[in-house]
C-alpha cells in the first residue's frame, strides 16, 4: 500500500507539472509566475517528499504509527488541497480589483540605466544584509537587502535575454549573479536568499524576452539559463553546515568547491528535507497528543514581525515546538525549527477546516500577485519586484509558512514601493520612456492581448475585459 501511494504522490506531481504547462500554452498563466513557484515548492516539500518518506518506511526522528493508513489520508489531503487551491486561484474572488488599485508606474528605463541600477543593488544588497545592525531593524533590512539582490539579478537578465547568445551580455549577468549571491550567502546557513537570485535571474529573463517567445525555445532557454543556478544552490546545499552558520562568502566558496556533490546537493533537493515525513507525524499527533491550535498560521503571518521583547507571552511558531513534541534528544530543542509543511500546519491547525482554508487563502494570495503582474508586464519596475522573494514563495509548503509569508509580503512591497519612486525620479529627469504611453487602461490590456502570441480571450477569468 504504501509503494501505491508513494507512486500516486509521484503521479500528483507529474499532473501539476502538466496543468502548470497547459495553463501556459493556453494563455491562461505564465510559466514563471507567483502561482507555478508555490507550486513548485509544493511538489518538492509535499509531493516527491511524501513518496521519499513512504518509500523509505521508517524515519527514525518521526516514526509513524501506519504509515499505510497515514499515507493515504496524506495523498487525500494533499489532492483536495491543490483543487481547492486551483479553483480559489481561477476564481480570484475580490483580488483582481485589489491588484489594479494599488499604485504602479509604466516606465521602462533604458538598457544602460538597468545595468547601472544592477551593480548599485547589489551593493545595496550587501550593506543592508551586513552593515545594518539596529536590532528590530536588522531582520527587515535582510529581507529587503534579499530582495534587493534579486532584483540586480532580475536586471542584468532582463537585458540578457534580449541578446541571448552575446558572451559581453552573459558576463554581465554571471558576474551580477556572483556577486548577488555572495550578498545572500554571507553569515546564512539557508538557501532561500541562493533560489531567490537564481529565479530572479530568471524572473528577469523571462518577461523581458521568453514570455513573447515559442514556448519549446522558452523552455530551452529557461534550462541553459537555469543551470548554473541550479549547479550553485545544489553544490551549496551539499556542502552546508549548520554548525558554521556565520561562513563569509568565501568560506561558502571554498566549502563548495572542497565538500559540495552535485548529485546529493540534487537529491537533497528533491528529498524535500523530509518535510512529507514531519506532516504525516503531525496528523498522527493531532490532535489526540496535541490540542488544536485553530488556524494559527494565517494569526502567525500577521504578529510575526512584533519582537518578543515587546510581547513576553508572543505564542511559538509550529517549526519551534515540533522537536520537543517529538521528543527529540541530542539537538537544541530551543534552537532547532523543523518544517511541517503546509499539510502538517493544517494537521495542528484544526485539520481538514484548516486544510480548505489554507488552500482558499493560498489561492487568491497568490493570484493577487500574478494579478499585479499582469497589470503592467512590460516595465521591470513593476515586475522585478514581484520576484523578488521567490525562495520564500517556494518555502511556503516547507513552513514556517507564516514567516515565508510575511518576508515575501514585506519583501516584494517594499522593494516594489522603492522602485516606484525610482521610477518616479527616472521618469522625471527624462532617463527613460514610458511604455505605451498616452493609453488608456482599457487600450493598454488589448494591445498586451495583442502582443502575446500565448493569450486566448477565452481564458480571462472572469469572462471580460480587465480594466483598472
């Protein structure tokens, strides 16, 4: 039984790869987008890792009771989750005219400006990352300083992909890369900050260029493009240490290059850190060993910024308190944050009602996101900062999926409120042109429409024309 269920979480995954790709040939959303990230995380912390784990039989740290029984209420909740996802997704309910009420600018700056502004936030990047050590202040600064980075990213490979096969252009853009790394890396044992500028880079890549592009050569392209992100976060990966958690970027390096795999970086990857294996341990656990702690994550998202130096009694995040609930010995129970996942959050959380509500807020925040993107997909100003924070988009069926969605949320507004108002001085001083200026909203939509080889009028959501 447990061999069958292994096999149909594995079938799960192919059939969301599929749906991610049919919703992209029909127009329907974009290959790289907010929604396609989540999912991709999902797949990773929820899916391939289920089927490692049931594959496996046995988990030492998290040994389940019936593993068979347990996996096929696991593949159940798992299926409902991502329906209940796609068609609150679909639906859309209330967000499209949050998206289009927010500010925006339509400013496209010029190629030469793109490339300045890349080295300056990678240097921006690396002060707020490391120089900025007022406490409250200093975790905000890393998650800006994060975005940052993967915005220079998104920058060099927004000019990249318009000249793809120039050696001067993938320089720029590998050395941007580089040097946006070692901002991320510096004092991190995680390897959020790593994905969040290697998908940047590709962010970038994509909706300058490959979005308009035949999508056999988008896909071509995205892999050649994505491989030496792919090779660096999986040598990285291989080669960390939880007990150097303050390694200068050259000490990642050297660690690289002397202790990384690229084979078990890879499946390590693909292990999903046994996120699968702590969710089923959970619904085994909850609530007979635990009370319910009723929709704790999304309460979470909204006091995890408040410091406990403010607020004594601040309840513990889940990842907190798994391993002294399973009683884990030779580890700093204090110290050590385990991912639940997001199935193991809503196992804790009130169980099959969290499950269908999660889903439901997963749905419509991310279409919010993809919203604002379609809003203006021709100006990087608006666009970059959306994929800015895509290590913790992925990170949120992993969990803490409350503090994942509070960095995105802070990360991508705050980076996205910054370049507006750069947006705002370029346009200005005369540096850049509008794109599609004197337009109305309404003229704008059918021109995208026009332009984009993938779009089919039947697929809008919601049956009419978007307008703002």
């Amino acid at each position: 039984m447990q061999f069958a269920v292994a096999c149909y979480l594995l079938l799960l995954a192919l059939i969301v790869l599929i749906v991610m790709m049919r919703d992209h040939l029909r127009g329907q959303v974009e290959l790289l987008s907010i929604r396609n990230f989540a999912l991709l995380g999902f797949i990773v912390f929820q899916l391939t890792s289920g089927a490692i784990v049931l594959y496996r039989d046995y988990d030492p740290k998290y040994p389940l009771y019936d593993p068979a029984g347990t996996g096929v209420i696991y593949a159940i909740q798992s299926t409902l989750f991502l329906i209940v996802l796609f068609v609150f997704y679909r639906w859309g309910f209330g967000v499209r005219k949050i998206a289009w009420a927010l500010p925006t600018t339509r400013v496209v700056p010029s190629e030469a400006f793109m490339l300045l502004c890349a080295v300056t936030l990678t240097g921006l990047a690396l002060m707020l990352r490391v120089f900025v050590a007022v406490p409250l202040v200093a975790s905000l600064a890393d998650y800006l300083g994060t975005a940052f980075a993967a915005i220079a990213c998104g920058l060099a490979g927004w000019t990249w992909a318009k000249r793809f096969l120039n050696p001067a252009a993938a320089l720029y853009a590998m050395m941007i890369f580089m040097g946006s790394s070692a901002a991320v890396v510096i004092g991190s044992f995680g390897r959020r900050g790593l994905v969040a500028v290697g998908a940047g880079l590709l962010w970038g890549m994509y909706y300058s260029r490959w979005r308009y592009s035949d999508p056999k050569r988008v896909i071509a392209q995205i892999a050649i493009a994505g491989a030496v992100p792919l090779i660096a976060l999986s040598l990285y990966t291989s080669a960390r240490s939880s007990s150097e958690h303050d390694r200068s970027a050259i000490d990642h390096v050297r660690a690289m290059v002397t202790q990384g795999d690229l084979k078990t970086g890879f499946m390590l990857l693909l292990d999903g850190q046994g996120t699968a294996g702590v969710s089923m341990w959970l619904m085994e656990h909850c609530p007979t060993d635990f009370p319910y702690r009723w929709m704790h994550t999304p309460l979470y998202t909204v006091y995890f910024p408040i410091p406990r130096s403010l607020w004594s009694g601040k309840p513990d995040p889940l990842s907190g308190r798994i391993a002294e609930m399973a009683n884990r010995s030779g580890v700093n129970r204090k110290v050590l944050t385990i991912g639940p996942g997001i199935i193991g959050h809503a196992a804790a959380e009130g169980g099959w009602i969290a499950l269908v509500v999660y889903a439901m807020l997963a749905g419509l925040c991310l279409r919010l996101y993809d919203e604002i993107v379609r809003k203006c997909p021709t100006s990087p100003f608006v666009v970059l900062p959306i994929g800015a924070s895509l290590g913790q988009v992925i990170g949120l069926a992993r969990g803490e999926t409350a503090a994942f969605a509070f960095t995105y949320a802070f990360a991508s507004f705050g980076s996205y409120l910054s370049l507006l108002f750069v947006a705002k001085i370029v346009e200005r001083t005369g540096l850049a042109g509008t794109a599609n200026s004197g337009m109305t909203d309404e003229e704008l939509d059918a021109e995208w429409h026009e332009q984009d080889p993938h779009h089919d009028p039947a697929s809008d959501y919601d049956g009419h024309r978007r307008v703002g």
